[in-house]
C-alpha cells in the first residue's frame, strides 16, 4: 500500500469514527470535514466528498441531500463494524492500522 493509499484508508476510517462518537450516527458533511481537520486531516472538501460517495458504494454509510450543497451522513450498520475494527472493507483502515 502506498503512502497515499494510506492516508485515504485512515481519513476513511475517522469519518467512520466520527460517525460512531455520535448518538445519531448522523452528521451533515460540513462537521465531518472539520472533524478530520481537527484530527490533522487537512484536505478539500471535495476529498471528503469523493470518501464519502466511496464509503457509500461499499454500503458503509448513506448520504441524503438536505437542501442544496448539504449533505446529511449516517453510518450504516456495517459501516459501524468497520469503524469497529469487527471486519474490514478495502480501502478502509483498520483501528490498529490508523
């Protein structure tokens, strides 16, 4: 795995994190963002985006559009598993790894 790839895993797995601290597991995208750069994850938010859609096609969390441009994030079921660290999903971290 590459340095990059690395990275992405880990940025992917604190979203997921993020998600689980949560009573909702909910959290509108605006929060996640500056979530992972208070964790030192400074990127665009279109990076968190593209994690996000990424962490929904592998049916880890759901995105809803709440009104124009906000997005509202939930992890799913077996996205909490992952955050977890219970089974992994290429292109996540494991707790152990991040």
């Amino acid at each position: 795995m590459s340095w990059r790839e690395h990275l992405n895993a880990t940025r992917r797995l604190s979203i997921l994190r993020c998600l689980l601290e949560v009573t909702n597991r909910t959290l509108p995208d605006a929060v996640i963002n500056r979530a992972l750069e208070d964790l030192g994850h400074r990127v665009e938010r279109d990076v968190v985006r593209a994690d996000l859609e990424q962490l929904r096609a592998l049916d880890l969390v759901t995105i809803e559009e709440l009104a124009k441009g906000v997005l509202e994030v939930r992890v799913t079921p077996q996205g909490a598993r992952v955050g977890r660290g219970e089974i992994q999903v290429t292109g996540v971290a494991l707790p152990s790894q991040a």
